[in-house]
C-alpha cells in the first residue's frame, strides 16, 4: 500500500489542470464507479475517510485470503522440510523405529490420565450456562473461562461438604481417548504416545483411557459414576478380547494415586470394593508404567491449597494470563473452587516427617543445583560423596521446613526457633465477614488471632502443616480426611488398613498379591522442583488471603536452590525425585512389608534437556512433569512393554538422580 | 474459519465504526467549503488530481472488498448482538423439560445404536496420501478431505473387495462414545437432540451408550475384527449392575435395528460364533427397544444403489453432493468410484429387501396396490385392492410387464476382451460384454427375487462375499440347523426373537413421506468403457396423481425405508405368539405423520417424519423418554397408526 501511494506523489508534473482533469474522466469511466460519476467538476469527489478506510480494509482482506491460500495450498510437508534443513534431520519418531524392529501390538494398554489433564463436559447447569451442554468446561480452549468466568467457577465447584455435585449442576469427564488426548488445542498430553503405539497396531479395541472426574476423591468417583466399576469392566473385556493378554497400565501424575486406589478398590470385598477376589490383579496386569507418579504427595500442593499460589503447571500455563493476573479476587475465587476439590488432598505429602525430614533434617540435604549439571557429563558413579559436595554444604537449605515464615526462619538452627503453638490458639472473630461474602474462603472464619497463631509457629514440616491446614481449612479437612490418610502404617494387618481412605498411600497398603506384575516408575529429573516455601503475611488484609509466598526471598548465590521464595530441588518440575522414586527404589525394592509377593520394579529417569529450537516444541527429550508424555527415550521404554518387554529387558533401572542415595538416608521399617 | 472471522471483526470493526461517522461530516463539510474559501478549494483539487490516478482496477476491487469486509463484520456483529429469541417466534419447550416438570427421572440405562452412514470413521493407520490425518474423520464432521483429496479418501473408505476387511496398510475405525454420531456434520444432528432431552431427565454418561460400530462392515466381521459386539455385551452388563439392576433399553436407528437384531441373536448363541450369554441373557438384560425407521425388510433403494449407484442413502447425498457428484465433469466417473466404493461395503447389502415376493410382491401384485399418492386429495380413497380402474391401473401397468422368459442367467458372460478400460476404476461391470448387458435389459421386469439374481449376475464377487454373511429368504422351519449359522441372524424372516416374554419392541416410524419402491431404468446412453451402464430413466413421469415420478415409483414411507419394511414385523409377523416370535413379545407400532417445519426457523422440524430428521420430532423424543424413564408400551398408547400398514400386511400371505 505504501509504496504505491508514494511513487504518486513524484509523477505529477505543473502541467495545466485542465488536462489532468480530462485524462481523470477518462480513468473514471474505466474504473466504472458510481460515487464518481455522480459529481461534477467542481466538488470533486475524492477518497473520502470512508473509501480509504475500506480501501485499506479491502487490503488487509486480499492478504490475509492470499496468506491463507498459500498456507493451505503448502504441501504437509513443507515444516517437516524446513525443519529438517534448520537442525538436521530428525530421528525417527519411536513408533517408526519400533515397527522397523517388528514390534507388534500385543498387550491392552489403559491409560489413566492426572489431575487436571483430563476434560470436563457440561451436562446440566445452571441459567448461566445455557448451550453449553455437552461443551468442555474444563480442557480444550478454555473460551468460557473468558466469557462468564464467575459462571464457570461456579460450575467447576462442586459441594463444599459432600464433596460431589452441587445441586442442579453436573459436570461429567469426557470419555474416550479424546478426554486426554490433548489438554488444550496445540498442548498434548497423550496424543504423542498414542500416535506412536498405533504405528505398530494399537487401535480403539486394544487401548482405553480410563478418565475420570479428577476434582472427586477416589471412592467418590465410584459413587457418583461408577467409573472404577467401568475400568475393571473395560480392563476384563480387554484381556480377553485380546487372547489373554494381560493388560499394561499407564498412570500419569496422579492416576499413578488413581490407579493405586483401585487396585485395592477391585480386589476388596463386595460392599465396598468390587469383590474381584485376590488374584484379580495376578491375572489382568502384566504392568504398571507409572509416569510421574506423586506416590508420596508434592509439596505444591500444600501451597496451593494454603494459599492458592502454587498450581499446576498445566493449568497456569493455560489461565494464567486472562485470569489469574487480574488481581486478587480471582486467586480467592480460583482458591474457594480448589479446595471444593477433594482431590487436590490425595496430593498432601505423605509419610510425614520419616520421609520429607524434620526440622533439622532433610533426604535431600546437600543437593545443589550446580551438581546436577555436573553430573550430567560423567554419568553416574556417585553413590559415594565426593569432598565438594561437603563444601557447598555450608549453607544448606532445610527442606524439612515446608512453610517456614521468613528467610531468616527457614535458614536458622532449630534451636534458635521460637514458636508458639498455634493449634489452640483463639481464632477470633473476624469483623471483615460480612464484606468479602462473595468469596467465602475459610480465612474469613479465622480472624486476626488465628492468621497471628499460623505465622507465629515459624516453621511447619510435612507432619505439622497437616494441622497448620486442619486449623486454616477445618472445614476441608474433615472432607478429606473421610478419603485420604497421610501417614505410616506401623502394621499394616491392621482391620483398621481395609478402609478406602487408605487405598492411595503406598506407605499403608500393601501391594497385591501379584509376583509377576511389574511395576515402573518413569520421571524426569535435572528440572529445579518446588519443596518448600518461604512465606509472609500478606500486607492489605482485607477481604484477602491472608498469606503470601514472599517472592523477595532470594539468595544472590548461583548455587543456591531459593529462588522467589521456594526452595527447589532436583525433579519434574512438579514431582521432586523423592516423591516418584523413593517406592520403587526402597518401599517396594525385594520383598517388604509394603509389597508382600514381591512384585519387581525398576526405576527409569529420563534426565531434561530443553528443546534446542522453538521448531522442536516442547521438545523431544524434556523431562518436565507434562511435556514427559512426548519424551522418546520414555515413549520407546512404553511401548517395548506394551509390546511384551519385562524390566530386565529394557535394561533395568536407569537412574541419574540420587534417589538410592536419599532413599538410604530414609529410615523406615520395611 | 468462523473464530478467525469473529477475531478480526474483534480488530477491526471498532476502528471502522469510529471512522464511519467522521467522513460524512467531513463530506458534508466539503460542500460548504467548496463553494466558499479559494484557498480550501485549490488544496483539495490538488489532492483531487493525484488520487484519481490511484483508483486503479487493483484499488477499487480492494475498495469493493473492503466494503464487502465491512458489511459482513457488521452484520456479525448484530446477529450476535440479537437475543437468543425472536420476539415473535416461540420456541417451544422441549419434551425433556415438560417431562421433568412431570416427575420422570433417569430409570434404565439407555443404549444407543446408530444406522448407517451417520456413525463417524476416522482413521488410524493410511497411505501416504492421508498423512496428518491420524485419528481424524474421513467420514462424518466437516468433509473437507472430501474437497481436498476425493481419491485418497475413497481409496481409504473402501474395504478390501474379497474380504470385506481392511485393505491392507490401513486402518479406519469407527469413533466411539456419544460424539459418534450425534451429528453427522456440523448442525446436522442426528443423536443430539434426544442426548440432549435424556439428559435434561438426568441421563448421562454412566447409563447412556452410543454403540458405536464400523458400519461399512457385516455385522459378523465387527465382531471379528473390532469385538464390538463383545464391547456392547459387556457394555450393557455393566450398566445393568451399575445401575441398580436396571434393565437396559435399547434405541437403534435404521441399519442399527438389524445390528440389534443380530446382537440379540449372537450374544445367546455359544462362544465359538456367538457370545455365549446364555439363553436368559436378554430377558435378564433388556426392557425395550424402541426401533427408530427400522429396516427389518430391507429398502429398496439399497438395490438401485447397488445396481447403479444411483439412490444413495440421503444423508450422503446431503453432505457429499455439492462437492463431489453434482460436479458437471466428474460426474460419471464420481458415481463409478462411489460405486466401487460402496460395493466394499458389505453393510450395503444387508438392506437389500428380504423376503422376496412373499412380501414385496411380484409381478402381478404387491401389497401395496391401491396406494395413491397424493396423500392430501385421496389418501383413503382406493380402499379396495379390486379398484383397478382408477390411476392406480397406470403405476401397476408399469410395475408388471411381462415380457417373454429369457433367462438371462443362463447366458455365459463373455469376458470382455478389450483391455482400453484400465483397471482404475475397477467395477464388475468393465467384465461384462455389451452382449450380457443387452439380454440384462431384454428381461424386462424384476421382482425382490429375480432383482437378487440380477446383482449376482451383475456383480459376482461382491454378492458371493455377501452371501456368506446375509440372506434374505423366509424360512419355512426355523428350527432346521442351518438357521443357527450367522447370516440368518439379521433377518427377521429367518430368526426366531429370544425368549424373553417381558421385553417390548416398538417400531417406530415416519410416515406420509413418499418413498422409493421401485424404478424404470433405461440403457445407459454413454458407450464409453468404465461407465455404469444402466441408470434410472428420469423421463418417465406419471401424470399429476401418480406415484411415478422421475423414474422412480413411490409409496408411503418415511423417505427412504417404505411402511411395509419398518411395520411389518410389528404389525403382524411378531404380532402375538407366531413362530417369529416364539414366547410372545409385545410388539407395538409408533406411527409418526410426516409435518414438514412451518417455517425457516424451525431448522429440520419439530415433527418431521423423515428418515434421519425424525430423530428431532418431540412426539417420538417424548415416547423414548418415557420408556426410558419406566412407561410400558400401553401407557404410552399402545398402538398409534397412520397409514395402512395393517391392511398391507394382512395382505401379505406369510405363514406365521
């Protein structure tokens, strides 16, 4: 556009205007246009706002059709091209390599999505979601987020203390491979291994994605839709639609917990569970491939249900930038919806302080970040502590202390600590109540003497934050402790133990009676992963959450693992090592308590390393919690054991972390 | 598309609208200054005189298009701005919402089974051509693979011709769970209105079903290649133990309703061939089926699409038509690869009538003589089947020339020795001299039973593939072994019901549609090699009141499956105790009188009597909810009959 308008401007010379205007009669007739042919000499028409205006329109059109016509006429393979040109050319996708090798189909696969990666559909809503039935509330593009968001966060409620639907609304999983398959569109979870297993045959018949409703507590979602009853039915079709085969299971995240449930849940007697007798899981599992499994709860979630502000990675990548920024109403509002969620409590660190360390002591003490990088080159001989790792111990971080109020606190001596107990401490009455109606979260019950009480006792570890959230959220609490436990089964033949609320925690049940099953646990590390937090009390106290992470805690030191306020360690970004690894390293190894037959497992970490250009995406070596799920190292070790592989074959455990290392320093009865 | 558009109506229209206003003020302001100050004037001729340049042939189409832009964003803008109803136009309430005003609740689980073509396929494994198309519909949704690349979509709809399975390399299989058919293509629904009303009474995905199968295939291979009828047994086992023990209620549409029917059959039948549940199976699982449109005898149309691959099953036509075979060019050749196409398919085959001229008639007679086709004048009117002085005398002229009986069977197929026709486009018909296909025309006149001979001469391969997974006679002892083997058990003429006293069925249907019955076809002019040689002659026409219209006579229906074949069952061969229907199952008929929508915004009609839009028609929506929610076949009316199924029926001399 520009470049024609200004070759005009040069061109006209001085000639007479009488001639101008005869050549400007003859243009017209040409460009048969009726606005002109209208006017007289005089009153020139001329480009009027209107006609430029449209005009450039019009331009904009043209090459945006132009763009589009191009792009759609570019051969499919053209990026692949361009691609291939910039980086080199690509490594065959596993699927592709597998089938070359003669790799065949031969075990059922069950997926069983996290939380949060699966879909929600609406089936029946309130006025404000009218034609939304049947539409995604939850997954694909999140448009309604924008539209009605208040209606939304109602919707995506569920009852404050049955923990199932509000009355009037239902909002369903969505089932199918679609449930899953990609969280939002562009953003895939499970579309890359399911692409790949169907390269060397797998289809409909031989898959399932066992989705459920993720905001329910397991045995909820058994009472409301049955969906336990289903998996079992669809894993017993499976098995012996495919000859006998027996059934390959995938968890992710906290499907791994899911999953965990229900094999207790199918091989409990009737009423409670599903009555399949004790060898249901002998017979129908050949595998469990758990993908960064939380076995033993992530501290994010801690933070999350305290104060709203650690979330998952999926959901901040997808609402934060229209939501979450907006202020702090919508963190109170996104926070009075999770803690509907009872399922956020199956991700409670579990086991207490034997397992996430004391005040003074900690598994992972003396890990630093710049050691990692270290070890990325010489591989792994490092059981053993070299002299300087001793060094940089100086300054270690505590990260037994989950929540500590205050740098200084959290770096201290235990002896140092003054704290005051707050567990009886007088909650006051809030004056502030009536104000914040709206947004009712549990703080406004709590009053000035009780958020006092909280930050007064200084530091809280796995144990003591248990009461700390008993205290702020009693409430939530007592949902979740009817469905969840978070403790160490002293004797696990206990009657006590055949409850469901324990189903979840591998530290109190025991595997089933299964020696052939195999059990993997595959997870990323080398991604800096939240463990504890340092907090304040947050300034304007009004009508808002009255605790903050406090961002301007920092270390200035490279090595040093506090950053913003949290103290990270070696993991998925999500998952630390300890929480995925430490079962399948020592609480299953041989034959325990916790794993009676003695069902083998292996360990397979997948070390990160970040994509190396935009082109790669998220990248085909990531170890991060979600983008795992394209990992091709981890998608070839699924599907060679889907394929009919056992652990050894795939070469045992393959481990860069020091998850044996902190696994010893771990001292629990096995 | 559409979200581009409303993105850059996003962007653009605000500043457009600002700037509307502005020039017509400045215009109005031009023609004051014009005629006042010199100076105003001079500036703006000069400006005049470069710009008229500018208005070249590029500019003013960029001109035209930007108005055209402006235009359409701002009638976007307004639709979106007009409230949900028009203020003259009531909608009115739908039969989930008064029936759950009235107290009805979800009680059975409900099992969905689509019919044909309205179930999705997507693909799972392909030729290069279909790259990127992993686990997306080739068939159903929005078509444009259809538009983009017809042949390798056909190549990969087609199944292997000597099989009836895949071709090899690939994999194309049929979408699961509701979304499988609840619209066939965007804004064409076909499940969706009643999954909406189910759920407005509470149902959901724990007890509703879509059974979803590859509907290209016979029923027996589904089994065989997907399990799904395994899939849909313990489907259905499921839901009746998660459901309190609560009887499933069966809803099949079209196709689907001789997919239950060999459902029904296979799952009692022991495990080798069947699924081994036992004889109590379905009386312990199942309360109803409420069969929508049923085929159980076949649809005539089936045959002329095999024939000639003319009549296609609407809802194909609809959604593939503009694109592909109205195309002035292609057209021969498109109708060539459809045919090749659906020749594969051996579901296609499975609606050819069944029965033969027991049922359908032959040549002298049929048992629907007497209908007259302009309902609204004379639908009563030739009550006696004697009248035979009337315009009904016209259509039966046609019906039943007779003309001497060569036996055209007899005559050897001469191999067509001349090699021009390539094998591109591979129909049986390139293996046939025009000698065969003269003597196929001299034969005047087919009746349900010779038209079955025709297609074996026609295409032998095909019909010998078929005839090993369908027949289509009438059994004289149903008890004879021979009637255990699968390709009996879709034919309700050669099965026996299980015996479970306590289910219902309801056939459920439209009618005061005409329907195709029969066709006059002509010799294709068209000598060239790779065309079908016969095509229906759309000359011949009837006068005013006849039921011969384009080729094609018509009787009463719902569009596309005539009364006779969705009513008869019902209306007298399971009708009591027969031996069809050896423990007595009630059986009721739902008739449905064809309205077509008032007006353009009714869409497709709240009590339209078509084939695939009855699927929106509050009557029977009303009638499924209240099966579902517990009512027996009397409470909700017992019988509810428009046409004169009966009276057809009593005609046909069927041994019951």
């Amino acid at each position: 556009m520009a470049s024609i308008r200004r070759r005009k401007p040069v061109e006209p010379s001085n000639t007479s205007v009488q001639k101008e205007e005869e050549e400007d009669e003859e243009e017209e007739d040409h460009s048969k246009n009726k606005h002109r042919r209208k006017s007289d000499k005089k009153s020139k028409p001329k480009w009027s706002c209107v006609d430029n205006c449209c005009w450039m329109v019009g331009y904009i059109c043209v090459t945006w059709w132009t763009l589009l016509f191009l792009y759609n006429v570019m051969p499919a393979s053209l990026p692949l091209y361009v691609t291939e040109v910039i980086t080199g050319p690509l490594p065959d996708s596993p699927g592709v390599k597998l089938r070359k090798e003669g790799l065949k189909a031969k075990h059922p696969v069950v997926f069983v999505p996290g939380i949060v990666t699966a879909g929600l559909e609406l089936w029946e809503g309130h006025q404000c979601a009218d034609g939304l039935f049947r539409k995604r509330l939850w997954g694909g593009t999140f448009g309604e987020v924008y539209k009605r968001p208040l209606c939304w966060v109602e919707h995506m409620s569920l009852d404050n203390e049955t923990g199932l639907d509000p009355p009037g609304i239902r909002v369903r999983p969505v089932c199918g491979l679609v449930a899953a398959d990609y969280f939002a569109p562009g953003y895939f979870v499970w579309a890359v291994l399911i692409a790949n297993l169907a390269r060397i045959g797998y289809e409909e018949k031989t898959m399932y994605m066992a989705s459920y409703d993720w905001r329910l507590s397991f045995q909820n979602t058994e009472v409301r839709d049955q969906t336990l009853s289903r998996i079992k039915s669809n894993i017993e079709l499976m098995v012996e639609a495919n000859g006998g085969n027996k059934a390959v299971i995938i968890p992710h995240s906290m499907g791994v917990l899911y999953f965990l449930h229900f094999m207790k849940w199918v091989e409990a007697p009737a009423p409670m569970g599903a009555g399949g007798g004790p060898d249901w899981c002998a017979k129908h599992i050949k595998a469990v491939v758990n993908i960064g499994g939380p076995f033993l709860g992530v501290p994010k979630a801690v933070a999350g249900l305290f104060s709203a502000e650690a979330r998952d990675i999926a959901v901040a990548r997808a609402i934060a930038p229209g939501v979450l920024h907006n202020g702090f109403q919508t963190l109170q509002h996104m926070m009075r919806m999770s803690r509907t969620w009872d399922s956020t409590m199956s991700m409670i660190p579990k086991g207490g302080d034997t397992i996430w360390g004391d005040l003074d002591w900690s598994p992972e003490e003396g890990y630093s970040p710049m050691k990692r990088k270290q070890r990325n080159t010489d591989t792994q001989k490092a059981s053993q502590d070299d002299p300087e790792t001793e060094i940089s111990q100086t300054k270690r971080a505590n990260y037994g202390r989950i929540i500590s109020f205050g740098k200084d606190v959290a770096e201290a001596l235990s002896s140092d600590i003054e704290r005051i107990d707050f567990r009886d401490a007088v909650k006051g009455q809030s004056v502030a109540n009536t104000s914040c109606r709206d947004v009712w979260t549990e703080y406004h019950d709590m009053g000035y003497g009780g958020i006092k009480a909280v930050a007064e006792y200084k530091v809280y570890t796995a144990e003591s934050m248990i009461d700390l959230l008993r205290f702020v959220a009693p409430k939530m609490m007592e949902r979740g402790s009817a469905h969840f436990s978070y403790g160490i089964a002293d004797y696990l033949d206990d009657p006590k133990y055949q409850h469901y609320k324990y189903w979840s925690n591998p530290l109190e049940t025991k595997l089933p009676n299964a020696p052939e099953m195999e059990i993997f646990s595959l997870y990323g590390v080398g991604v800096p992963t939240e463990r504890s937090y340092v907090y304040k009390l947050s300034p304007s106290a009004e009508c808002t959450i009255p605790f903050q992470i406090d961002t301007s805690a920092d270390e200035h030191d490279e090595d040093s693992c506090l950053k913003g306020g949290v103290y990270s360690v070696d993991g998925d970004e999500t998952v630390p090592v300890l929480s995925s690894g430490f079962m399948c390293a020592k609480g299953w190894r041989g034959k325990t308590r916790f794993n009676p037959s003695g069902s083998r497992t292996y360990i397979r970490e997948y070390a990160h390393s970040p994509p190396a250009n935009f082109l790669e995406g998220r990248g085909t070596q990531s170890g991060a919690h979600v983008d795992i799920m394209g990992n091709f190292a981890l998608i070839e070790d699924v599907m060679r054991v889907a394929a009919g592989a056992t652990g050894e074959e795939l070469g045992g455990d393959q481990v860069y972390s020091d998850i044996f290392k902190w696994s010893e320093k771990i001292n629990l009865q096995l | 598309m559409a979200s581009i558009l409303r993105f850059r109506k996003l962007c653009y229209v605000e500043p457009v609208k600002f700037q509307f206003f502005q020039p017509q003020n400045f215009d109005k302001k031009e023609e004051t200054v014009a005629t006042g100050a010199k100076t105003s004037l001079e500036n703006n001729e000069k400006r005049n005189k470069r710009q008229p340049k500018e208005r070249s042939c590029v500019n003013s189409c960029c001109c035209v298009i930007g108005y055209m832009c402006t235009t359409w964003w701002l009638l976007l803008v307004l639709y979106h701005c007009l409230p949900a109803a028009f203020p003259g136009f009531q909608v009115p309430e739908s039969p989930g919402t008064r029936l759950k005003r009235e107290g009805l609740t979800a009680l059975h689980p409900v099992v969905l089974v689509p019919g044909i073509v309205t179930g999705g396929l997507e693909l799972w494994e392909g030729k290069p051509c279909a790259e990127g198309l992993f686990r997306k519909r080739l068939w159903g949704g929005s078509f444009t693979e259809v538009l983009k690349r017809p042949l390798c979509l056909l190549e990969h709809l087609a199944l292997h011709n000597e099989t009836g399975l895949d071709p090899p390399g690939i994999r194309l299989r049929a979408v699961s769970g509701l979304v499988a058919a609840d619209y066939f293509a965007p804004g064409y629904f076909v499940w969706a209105v009643l999954i909406e009303n189910l759920a407005k009474i509470g149902y959901e995905g724990k007890n509703m079903h879509m059974a979803a199968y590859d509907w290209r295939l016979s029923f027996q291979n589904t089994e065989i290649r997907d399990q799904t009828l395994s899939r849909l047994k313990s489907q259905i086992e499921l839901m009746y133990v998660t459901n309190g023990y609560k009887k499933v209620v069966v809803v099949p549409h079209s196709m689907g309703v001789i997919y239950f029917l060999h459902f029904l059959k296979w799952v009692e039948t022991p495990p080798p061939m069947g699924g081994g549940g036992g004889p109590g199976w379905c009386a312990k699982h199942i309360k109803s089926i409420m069969n929508i449109g049923p085929v159980f005898l076949g649809v005539p149309k089936a045959v002329s699409n095999l024939f000639s691959a003319e009549a296609k099953d609407m809802a194909s036509i609809r959604a593939m038509d503009p694109g592909v075979l109205d195309s002035e060019i292609l057209r021969l050749q498109a109708l060539e690869h459809v045919m090749r196409v659906t020749r594969t398919w051996d579901s296609i085959a499975s609606l050819l009538p069944k029965g033969g001229e027991t049922v359908w008639g032959n040549l002298d007679w049929s048992p629907e003589e007497g209908y007259a086709c302009d309902l609204s004048k004379k639908r009563y009117l030739q009550a006696s089947a004697g009248d035979k002085d009337t315009n009904g005398s016209d259509v039966k002229m046609d019906f039943h020339v007779k003309e001497s009986n060569k036996n055209f069977w007899d005559t050897r197929t001469n191999r067509n020795t001349n090699s021009s026709c390539g094998g591109e486009v591979w129909t049986e018909y390139d293996e046939m001299c025009r000698e065969t296909i003269r003597k196929i025309a001299e034969n005047k006149p087919y009746t349900a039973r010779t038209a079955l001979d025709l297609l074996r001469f026609v295409a032998p391969k095909m019909m010998q593939r078929v005839d090993s997974h369908l027949s289509y006679g009438i059994a004289d002892n149903l008890d004879d072994p021979k009637y255990a083997r699968y390709k009996h058990w879709s034919n309700p003429l050669e099965t026996k019901l299980p015996d479970a006293p306590d289910i219902e069925i309801y056939c459920s249907y439209g009618v005061g549609i005409p329907t195709e019955r029969s066709y006059v076809y002509k010799l294709s002019p068209n000598d060239r090699c790779r065309s079908i040689p016969f095509r229906i002659d759309s000359s011949v026409d009837g006068d005013e009141d006849s039921c011969l219209s384009g080729g094609v006579h018509l009787t009463d229906g719902d569009e596309t499956v005539p009364v006779i074949s969705a009513g008869f069952m019902c209306a007298k061969g399971w009708r009591g105790r027969t031996r069809f229907n050896p423990s007595g199952i009630a059986t009721f008929i739902r008739e449905y009188r064809h309205k077509p929508p008032a007006s353009l915004l009714e869409g497709r009609g709240l009590e339209s009597g078509a084939h695939v839009d009855i699927m929106g028609n509050f009557a029977l929506i009303e009638d499924v909810l209240r099966v579902a929610a517990g009512a027996t076949g009397a409470e909700i009316g017992g019988d509810r009959v428009h046409s004169d199924i009966f009276r057809m029926s009593d005609r046909i001399n069927l041994r019951l």
